[in-house]
C-alpha cells in the first residue's frame, strides 16, 4: 500500500456560474431519469387530502406497541416491490422511486438471532439492490447487497430474496438501495434489531424513530451526470430541502430560484412530522442520516437529549442539547417529556458550512413538531432553539471523549497497517473532477462481482477495484488520511471498528495520542478536512467488504475500497445460484 500523499489539485469553493447550465440539467433529468429508473410522467397536484399521502405510513416510526422483544428466534418475512411514483413528500411533486408504494419505505424489525427473509421483487426500469447497513452478515457476505461487489444488479422484472440471520448485534440500522444513486430517489427504511440483553430497555417507554434526509428535487442521475461533468467544478449538488421521516414543508415560490429548478407542479402548507408526547413518560428516539450528502445538527427544544447508542453499539450515557450526524450515522437518544404541555419543535438543521455553494432554495432548517397531549393540535406555534448550546462550524462527529461504549472493550493490538490516502483530482483539462483511495478511482463493475471473481479464485482483479487482500485473521490498523477540503463519512461494511483517535494535519505513529482504553465503536465514521483518523478491526468476516465514503456524489466519483478478508474461506462460500445468474440477465 503506498503511503505517498498524492499530487491533488483542491476542488474549488468558487460558487458556482449556474447559467446555461440549468437547462442542460433538466434535459439530463430527462434523459438519465431513464437510466436510473425514473420517469416523470403529469399527475394531479397535491391537495389538503394528498397531504395525507398512503405513501407516507407515520405509524411505522412508533415501535413499542406490537413487539415482543424476546431471545426465542423466529423468521421475518417481507415481500417488497419497488417501483416508480409521483409523490410530493414537501408538497412539490417529482417522480420517486418507492417500495411497496412507500416513502421512506417499510420497517424491518427484529431480534436478536431472528431470520430476516425479503423477497425484492423489481418495477423499475433499471436494476437494483439492497443493502442491509451495518449487517455484519457474516458467513452471509453475498446477501451485503452491494453491487458489483457482492452481487449484481436484480434485473428489471425480477425477484431475488435476500435470507440472513442477525447474530450478536442489536441496535438502530437502516436498509438502501446499493446501485448507482438510486437511494437519493427513495429507496430507504429503518432497519431495528432489539435484544433482551440491552441495557436501557427498562429506562424509556415509548421507541421512536426519526429519519433525517437531505432531499433533491431534481432526479438523482442527472444530478450525478452534472457532478461528473466539468460545468459542476467539482462541487457538489446542493439539496433543495430536508426532511424528517419523509415529510417537510416547501416555499413553492423557492423552486424558481433553485440552483436546478423544475417547474413540478407544488402546493404551500406540507405537514411537518409529528410525534406525540405524554408528560412524565421517556422516549427512545432513534435518530438516523438517511440523506446523501448534509451533516445535520439534531435538538428538540427545551428537551435534553441523552445518548446511549451510536451505529448499533450501547454508548455510556451523556447528556447533550444538540447532536451532530453525518451521513449514514445512527444515534438512541433519551428524552423526558419533563417540560410544560405544549408543542415543541424537532430540529434537523444541515450544517451549510459543509457546502461549496448556497442554494437559495434550501431552508436549511429542517423541523418536525412533539405535540404534548392535552396540547393544542397546531404545527403554528411559538418555539425556540436552543441558545445555550454552541453551534460547530465544522463537519464533524461529537468529541471522542464524549462517546464511551457501555462494554469497556480495549484496543486491540495491531499486527498489520495500512496507511489509505484518499482526495479529488482533476483528470483532464477540462476540469472533470475524480475521488481516488491509494491512486485508484471504483467504478462498480456491471455485469460481474468481485466477490464472485475472488470464489472463482482471480487475484488480479480490475484496476478500478482497489482491493486489500488479508489472508488471516488478524487485527488490522487503518491510518486514514484526508486530502481534501470536506470532511467524510466513511462506512466500513460487515464490521464496526475502534476508533483510536483523530485530528487536523498528520498522524504521528508513536507520537500522537490514541485512545486505547475503551476507545469508540462504530461502523461509520467523519473523517475531518484535511485530517485523519486511526480504526482498527478484526478480520474475522471473510468476504468482500467495502470501506467508502457515504456521501453519495463522493461515491459516485468513485471514493470506495474493498477487503479481500480470507480468500481461502471465500472459495467455500455457497453462493445462490440465483445469484450469480442475475449478472447474465438483461
């Protein structure tokens, strides 16, 4: 692995000359909607009634009620169909791609050992797959859903059933498509695993869930076709709005200023989420960045939030007003509705300091309401944000030294390391800006898996595919380093790993301080601007695991890396024939 820091030429913070260049984006809407599966087709626009859309189904984020958390195994059972609908989740209309007709799609909910079983059946137009975030998926590495790594595409009017079993994990996760950008375009849900055995299961007595998003307008393809282009400068989409559990409100008169308009047919007065509160009872609120692209500060007013889990792992409990989370993070957070009957609003607020360029659409300041009972029923109320509580300029995770996990679990000691460099370059004159890890920028392969070329035993694999072979179960040492302005979420599949330390400039083998005691725990993780961070996991999954960034855009322009982790073991895996079969299907 060279550990050479590469030559970059820094993406620009100029904002960016929209011009021409709208136009050529909504001609691209059209044109790449096709390729990723969507096509917008004239509806009625939305009404008082609309609002209350079947596609947004709010009684699935309220948990505790029908499930009996047990330690005695059962098999889940799901059927899915994903397909495309005209939907306006903010009250502006665009085409979405929906599972079982919903936004955010269905629940998964399960114990610990529980079989989760889910027939993917495919509408679209173009293939798809799913990825079950922050499954470990062990001796189950084909059923990760990444395409071109673990599988290849579901093809256009087929099914594949994706079976695991959930052993030694519980916690918050969430489900998403995994071929090309198509999650931006709908393809998410929650993902909760319970257990007997956690320890704040008697502390709370209601157990939410609030899913935060950026939200775009325009269709993800060709948002992804002008992000690859020369005229975006390397700057990344800006979304339009935010939403909480797929519901916000829009300004309709903000689309003709957007730095992408669309002239979609839109409606003033979209609800807010909303959750309702009973004085004196305490709430398990399970927070997850299910966007592709905002960092997020989420409070409540007036409500103290108190963390006790991150990305799955039970977290030692601290107390704070507002919580940063990046893209694909996951926290439980405790709150007391110890505060006077009334209506509170929820804050999901993008941290826009993490943007290369303003849209003067977006409303950064994302809102759901807690309505007390015994309160007046209105989304029109006096509320206040916090003002005691700093607000960070910068695009990073809570302290480490906030975040201690409830099992103390040591470092462990490493017997091998590798340095992973990663920044954008500029690959040609005419200014198309690339994402490479180690000189090497992914493109996922089309029409095979590294996974299926590894059983059949390849050990030179394409030179998109940068691939770290780990013959033997060891423990291994990642130096992360960043070259470039932004901050990334960085999301290791199959694995959490021990976060030892991070910090701005360079790391210092055996000068700088790491955290050895009991040093965090999680499966994604924010990489600070022009910084570094030190992980390490056991390789003790055999597989193909990807370690990438989440931003979307990012992973498009090709920043991801894939685990070779004991190939030995890959070539006795019994890999679905259906499986490999769909990389042949047209």
């Amino acid at each position: 692995m060279s550990s050479e820091k590469p030559t970059v030429e820094r993406r620009s913070y100029r904002k960016i000359i929209i011009g021409g260049v709208v136009a050529a984006v909504i001609a691209l809407a059209l044109i790449f909607g096709l390729v990723f599966g969507l096509r917008h087709h004239k509806s009625a626009g939305p009404d008082t009634e609309s609002f209350a859309e079947p596609w947004n189904n709010a009684s699935q984020f309220l948990l505790s009620k029908n499930f009996t958390i047990t330690k005695t195994p059962t098999t889940r059972y799901y059927e899915w169909n994903i397909s495309q609908q005209t939907i306006a989740p903010d009250g502006l209309e665009r085409p979405m791609l929906l599972v079982n007709g919903m936004f955010p799609g269905p629940l998964v909910e399960a114990n610990t050992g529980d079989q989760i079983v889910v027939k993917v059946t495919n509408s679209m137009v173009n293939g798809t797959t799913i990825h079950w975030h922050g499954m470990y998926q062990n001796g189950t590495n084909w059923m990760d859903g990444t395409m071109g790594v673990t599988q290849c595409a579901i093809p256009p009017g087929q099914s594949f059933t994706y079976n695991y079993t959930v052993a030694n994990q519980w916690g918050t996760y969430w489900w998403h498509a995994h071929a090309a950008s198509q999650y931006i375009d709908g393809i998410v849900g929650p993902l909760i695993i319970h257990s007997p055995d956690e320890p704040y299961l008697d502390q709370y007595d209601e157990d939410i869930i609030m899913m935060v998003s950026d939200y775009y307008h325009t269709d993800s393809g060709a948002l992804v076709a002008w992000y690859l282009s020369a005229d975006s400068q390397g700057t990344e989409p800006v979304p339009d709005n935010g939403l909480i559990n797929g519901l916000n409100t829009f300004n309709c008169s903000g689309d003709a200023n957007a730095l992408f308009p669309t002239g979609f047919k839109c409606s003033d007065g979209a609800p807010l989420a909303s959750f309702d509160f009973k004085a004196g009872l305490t709430y398990r609120v399970r927070i997850i960045n299910s966007g592709s692209f905002a960092d997020f500060q989420f409070s409540i007013d007036d409500h103290m939030l108190t963390v006790i889990e991150a990305d799955g792992i039970d977290m030692q409990p601290v107390a704070v007003q507002r919580l940063p989370i990046h893209v694909a993070q996951r926290y439980s957070v405790l709150v007391h509705a110890n505060q006077t009957v009334g209506n509170y609003y929820v804050r999901a607020t993008m941290n826009t300091n993490c943007f290369n360029t303003p849209n003067p659409a977006l409303n950064p300041n994302v809102q759901g309401v807690i309505h007390y009972e015994g309160a007046p029923v209105t989304q029109d109320f006096n509320s206040t944000d916090w003002t005691t509580s700093s607000w960070s300029a910068i695009c990073i995770d809570l302290a480490l030294d906030m975040l201690h996990p409830y099992a103390a679990q040591a470092a462990p000691t490493p017997d091998v390391s590798y340095e992973i460099n990663f920044a954008f370059e500029t690959i040609n004159q005419a200014g198309i800006n690339l994402a490479y890890v180690n000189n090497t920028s992914w493109s996922p392969l089309m029409t095979d898996a590294t996974l299926f070329q590894a059983q059949r035993g390849v050990t030179l694999f394409d030179a998109s595919q940068l691939i770290v072979t780990l013959n033997s179960t060891n423990v291994v040492e990642l130096i992360l380093n960043n070259y470039d302005e932004g901050s990334h979420p960085f999301h290791f599949h199959g694995h959490t790993f021990s976060v030892l330390g991070w910090g701005g400039g360079s790391y210092i083998p055996g000068k700088t301080v790491l955290e050895l005691d009991n040093p965090l725990r999680r499966d994604t993780i924010t990489i600070p601007s022009f910084g570094w961070t030190v992980v390490r996991f056991v390789n003790d999954n055999p597989g193909l695991w990807t370690l990438h960034c989440h931003i979307d855009w990012h992973m498009e322009a090709g920043l991801l890396m894939q685990f070779e982790s004991l190939p030995e073991q890959i070539k006795k895996f019994q890999i679905p024939s259906e499986l490999t079969a769909m990389c042949g299907a047209k």
